[in-house]
C-alpha cells in the first residue's frame, strides 16, 4: 500500500515504512493509504461467525497485507489484541463498545501496541542502527498507552511530553514512573503546547538531520489505521446478539482519530448507518458541522480531558475521505457537544437509572447518542474509551462513591515520578533533544 499526504493527494505517494517512520509528510500533511481496501459483501455478511482476532486480521490483511507477510501480522494483530473489547447493553436500544480492558485501560493500547510492534519489526528488519526517537504529546491517556506499549522495545526511546498540572495523578504516573526507555516531559503549557512542540521537531531540519525521530500520536498511520479493527468486532457482536440491523456509532473524540478509523472501517464495507462525533466543551468540530467553518481555538480543560483539543489534528484525514465538502459529511456524521455539567448530569443519570458506570468521555458518547434519538430499529452503539477509574477523583465526586481501583492501574501508583520540567517555547525542547540524542 501507498500513501499520499492530504496536502498534497497528487505528489508522489510513499511506502508503508517511510509514513511510520516519518509520521507527518515533509509538508506537514497527514498519511493516507492510496486506496481503501473494500471487503467482499459476503465476508461482511459473516461477521457475526468470526471471532475477535479473526475479523481483526481481516481488517489487517486488508490494510497491511501488501506490506508486511501473512504470519507477522497475525502475530501482530494477536499480540495487539490480547484482551477483550466487550460490547455491554445499557438500556433499551443502547450499547457500550468498552475498550478499556487492555494495559493502561484505555482504547490506545490497541494502536500504540500494533504500532510498537509493526515498528521494532521495521527496525529488525532493516538493521537501523540510530535509535528511534518516539515523540508523543498527550493530554492523559495517550502518554500511558504509547509507554506501555513501546516499554522494553530495543532500539527505540520513547518521550513524552505532557501538560504539567493538566493530567489526572493516575494518568500521571502511568507514564512517569517507567524508566527504562520511557522519558517523561512535563511542558508547562497546555496539550496544544506539546502538540505543536512534536510537529514543529518534525519540521526542524538540524534535529531530523541528528536523529531518527517519529510520532506515535494518531497522526501515525499505524496508531490510527488499527483503530478500524474493533468496529468489526463490535458488529460482529451485535450481529450475534440480532441487534446489527440499522447501526448508528457514536464516538467521544478529542483528536478525532478514532473517528477516522470508523469511517475507514465503514469505507471498507462495515455496515454503519451513521455516525455522531461527541465534544466536549472543546466542539471544533460540531461547529464545523454547524456552519462550515473550521475554526481552531486554544483549547479548554474539562472534565472529560482526554478531549481536551482545540485544534485536532485527524480532522485532515476527514476531510479528506469527505473531499472537503460539508453537506456529504454531515450526511453521514452528526456532532453534540457537552459542557461539564451535563456529562456530570448523564453519568449520575446513567448510574442511577441503568446501573452502569460511565466514565466522563464514554459519557459525551452516551448522551449524543440519547439525544439523537434512535429510531425504534436502529441500535445506538457508543465507545466507552476509558475505564472510569482512570478519572476516579473526578468519578467519586460526581457519584458519591468510591469507586475500586483496578490493581492493574494501582501498579503504577507504587512507582516513583520522574519526569523532567520544560518551558512551551521550541527553542528550550530542541536544545533538550539536541543535548540528549
Ligand atoms: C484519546 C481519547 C479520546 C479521544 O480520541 P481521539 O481519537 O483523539 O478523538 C476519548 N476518550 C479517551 C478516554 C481518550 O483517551
């Protein structure tokens, strides 16, 4: 497969290896595969027989089959997926996609560990000697998934970069306390900050010419690509269940990353109706919807932080797979935005009605997907992408409860804070890496 950047559609294409390494095109554009693979109707037609990893390495197989052999990636896609992506009734007609059962329990660990993995492969395989430096920006969940994920990989060094103040302590001390090849960076500035900060070194000509650097943020196409994997299996279970009739999705969305790949996965045959973005407070992209204007702004903290992006990044892949045009992409994708309020309101509600615990983004999914309103035979399907005791101070003040620690997550509250203080300014973050390579 190749890949064309979506500043430039008709310059000449890359190959898979040179879109991971590089993350970002040389004109700041993101990667997208050249043609998106489409399933046979039949094979759609069967997901309902297939299990987790056998719809997942088809998704695989179809996006990297040219690229990488048969039995690595289904060891990758085994590997990747070695835990369980539930779909939970809530009520009525409204079921949760939990992608919060793997390591750092969120849905990240999927992309950061396929990606983690495709990528020591690339290294073994062409002997690169220069270490890989792995740049991440992340307002909470990313930074732990991608640590996690790259933790012990030879050859590569990971750094992360986060907003000091501006993470929960759990999310905090999933990516501080490591060690090894994991640094930690805390910007004082906002996640905007370190977004910038990671693109700006890609841009840089004296850091790329000292060292090998990539991105492991959902710019990289093998973060964000295997996202597309569990919205098969999520279909096949609802077939199972005779609940796959008219499917509606909806996706709580910060960077928008996870969104693209359901729309990838609905290019490659997935049989979706429709789509709904959540936003909270930080609605971008529900007023694009609106008014068809894209107007970044600094971003705003919430509750639901992990959302937390005021300028997202994978809004370029949309438009891309939209062609720019509005009126066919809000045909096929809505957008509701929240204030903290009101995801404080439906998780209560929630609670209490249903008996289910929502987490304050799987919450935004919730609520747009309620004031949707399905109709009587569509299925509401929304991702619930983090486990709410990754935000348990903010969960408990809300519920009035105490909610368990999963001892996965207390693990790491054992462990000790490293992290090193940088300003938000390029010139103090490009010394540090210039000193430190
Ligand atoms: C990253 C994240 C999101 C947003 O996902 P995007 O792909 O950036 O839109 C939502 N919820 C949680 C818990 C996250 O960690």
């Amino acid at each position: 497969m190749k890949y064309y950047s979506t500043n430039n559609p008709a310059a000449s294409p890359v190959t898979l290896e040179e879109a991971v390494v590089r993350s970002l095109a040389g004109d700041r554009g993101l990667y997208m595969p050249a043609h998106i693979p489409v399933l046979d109707k039949q094979i759609i037609r069967s997901l309902g027989d297939m299990s987790f990893h056998e719809t997942a390495g088809l998704a695989a197989q179809a996006l990297f089959g040219e690229d990488v052999d048969r039995d690595a990636l289904t060891a990758i896609v085994e590997d990747t997926l070695s835990f369980e992506t539930p779909v939970v009734h809530v009520h009525d007609s409204i079921y949760s996609l939990e992608l919060f059962h793997g390591p750092t329990l969120a849905f990240k660990d999927v992309g950061a560990r396929f990606m983690a993995r495709l990528l020591a492969r690339m290294i073994r395989r062409r002997g690169i000697d220069r270490v890989v430096h792995v740049l991440v920006a992340t307002s909470g969940d990313t930074g732990s998934a991608v640590a996690n994920g790259f933790l012990g990989v030879e050859g590569i060094r990971v750094l992360v970069l986060y907003p000091g103040g501006k993470v929960s302590p759990i999310q905090e001390c999933q990516f501080t306390t490591l060690g090894r090849n994991i640094t930690a960076l805390e910007i004082d500035g906002t996640f905007d900050d370190c977004q910038a900060l990671v693109k700006d070194a890609f841009a840089d000509d004296d850091l790329n010419a000292r060292m090998q650097l990539t991105s492991a943020n959902s710019i990289n196409v093998a973060r964000f690509l295997p996202q597309s994997f569990y919205y098969f299996d999520a279909c096949a279970q609802l077939c199972r269940a005779g609940k796959a009739g008219e499917l509606i999705v909806c996706v709580p969305s910060g960077n928008f990353g996870n969104l693209a790949a359901g729309l990838v996965a609905a290019r490659m045959g997935l049989p979706v109706k429709h789509f709904i973005a959540a936003n909270n407070r930080n609605r971008i992209f529900v007023d694009y919807l609106k008014t068809g204007k894209y107007v970044p702004r600094p971003s705003t903290p919430t509750i639901a932080n992990a959302m937390d992006v005021g300028h997202p990044s994978n809004f370029a892949r949309i438009m891309d797979l939209y062609a720019h045009d509005r009126d066919a992409l809000s045909r096929f994708v809505s957008g509701y935005a929240y204030d903290d309020d009101e995801i404080a309101r439906t998780m209560q509600r929630v609670f209490r009605d249903c008996g289910y615990l929502l987490d304050p983004h799987g919450a935004c999914g919730y609520q747009a997907l309620n004031d949707f309103r399905l109709a009587p035979h569509q299925t509401g399907l929304f991702l619930e992408t983090a486990h709410p005791a990754k935000f348990k101070q903010t969960v408990d003040r809300i519920l009035g409860g105490n909610i368990d620690i999963p001892p996965r997550l207390q693990a790491f509250m054992h462990g000790r804070k490293q992290s090193i203080p940088l300003g938000p300014d390029f010139a103090g973050f490009k010394a540090f890496l210039m000193e430190n390579a």
